[in-house]
C-alpha cells in the first residue's frame, strides 16, 4: 500500500453477500474499484453470518448489507445501488 494510502487503514468495510446475488456483485466490483480494502462474508457459508447481519442491520435481511467503521462512525448499507456506494467511499477519501 502506498505510504499516502495510510488513512484507508483506519477504515473497516465488512460485506454480507451471497455467490448469487446480482447487487451483491455490483457492489464487490465498486469496492475493487475504491482500493480499499473489505472482508466478504458469504451468509450462505458461513455458519451464524445470517444472524449477525440480521442483528447488525435491524433484523433486516437483506443482501448486500455493508457495514462501513471509520473515523467518522459506522454505517449500515442494505442493498445500496452502486452510485450510492461509490458516493459515499469518494466521500470517506
């Protein structure tokens, strides 16, 4: 990672997704996109994920849920379209 890269260390973007959801591919290709670093879990194969997102998201399941900590605070993303993630990752540079 580039030296002026530091600051995306401070942020933590966790993804609950499955293998088939289509938004849950478009919102892994704007993170890829974003350089930052994420962890993806599959809720289908990783046993428990469904109820921890469930519980982080309000009881809300749905995919993707993205779950943003940074300096600034958490946010919770339930299926964000893609403008709206790429908005909000430009907004965390």
């Amino acid at each position: 990672m580039d030296p002026s890269d530091e600051w995306k260390r401070e942020i933590c973007i966790v993804v609950y997704s499955t293998s088939w959801c289509p938004d849950c591919t478009d919102a892994h290709k704007v993170l890829k996109r974003s350089g930052f670093s994420y962890q993806t879990i599959d809720i289908e194969l990783v046993p428990g994920a469904d109820d921890e997102m469930k519980e982080l998201a309000g009881g809300i399941r749905k995919v993707p849920t993205i779950i943003i900590d940074s300096p600034g605070g958490r946010q919770i993303l339930i299926e964000p379209d893609s403008e709206s993630l790429y908005n909000l990752l430009r907004s965390l540079h």
